[in-house]
C-alpha cells in the first residue's frame, strides 16, 4: 500500500472513492471508503487541474464537496511535508506542509500513518518505532 521512493511515499489510495468532506475555514477533513481519513489544519488549496497550470481555477465555498464520490486517481506524500492528491474529476487537492502553522495526518487504521508538522513529513506503519495502534 505504501511505495518508499526516496523523496516521498506514494499511497495506495488508487481507485478509492471519498465518502465525506467537511470543510472550515482553518480545517479540511475527508474521509474515504476504505477508511483511510485525511486531517489538515492550515491552508489547503483545491484546484480544477494542477495548480501549476496555466488556467487552473481555484475550488472556494462550497466547491469542495465536489470530491464527495470523487476516485483517487494519484495520492503522494513528500518528506518535506508537502501532499498532492490526485482526483478522477480532474481536481488536485495540494498542501505546502512548510507553512506556519500547518498540521496534516492521513492514515488508516493499523495500516499507515503520515503525518506532517513543521515543514517534516513522517511515515509510520505497525511494527515502527513511534507507531500506536
């Protein structure tokens, strides 16, 4: 589920459908069928297409639960705590773990745990030292 690349950890999350999404102004949680669940307090940019693109729009309000159904199409943590999900509907959830501020966990119980504080992204599975159940 979990593919160590050196710089970042690619997440089996491919063809995972999202089930929730709630949305504040300084918190963003979404839950997935398998139960995996991503929690991010701090900015959180939505875009239809990569936000490096020429054109992207930017998703405000109420946009966000356009995911809601939405299938994972690409799903990758960094070390530096940066995290880029990939959505079948052409949206690209992105967040800059280096901003002040910013904290960000995605796990699944007893499967994996990424966490980003500080601008440092951590990856813990069972069996590592620091992983609770």
């Amino acid at each position: 589920m979990i593919e160590d690349l050196g710089d970042r950890w690619r997440i089996g999350l491919r063809g995972t459908r999202v089930l929730a999404v709630r949305r504040t102004e300084s918190r963003l949680s979404v839950t997935f069928a398998d139960g995996t669940e991503l929690a991010v307090s701090g900015p959180v940019l939505l875009t239809e297409g990569p936000a490096t693109a020429p054109g992207a729009v930017v998703v405000a309000g109420d946009g966000w639960d356009r995911l809601v159904g939405a299938t994972v199409l690409s799903a990758v943590a960094f070390r530096t705590g940066a995290l880029r999900l990939v959505f079948g509907t052409g949206h690209h959830l992105g967040v800059r773990g280096a901003e002040p501020g910013t904290r960000v966990s995605l796990g699944k119980p007893g499967v994996f745990r990424w966490s980003c504080r500080a601008g440092a992204g951590e990856m813990l599975a069972p069996g590592a030292p620091g992983w609770e159940s």
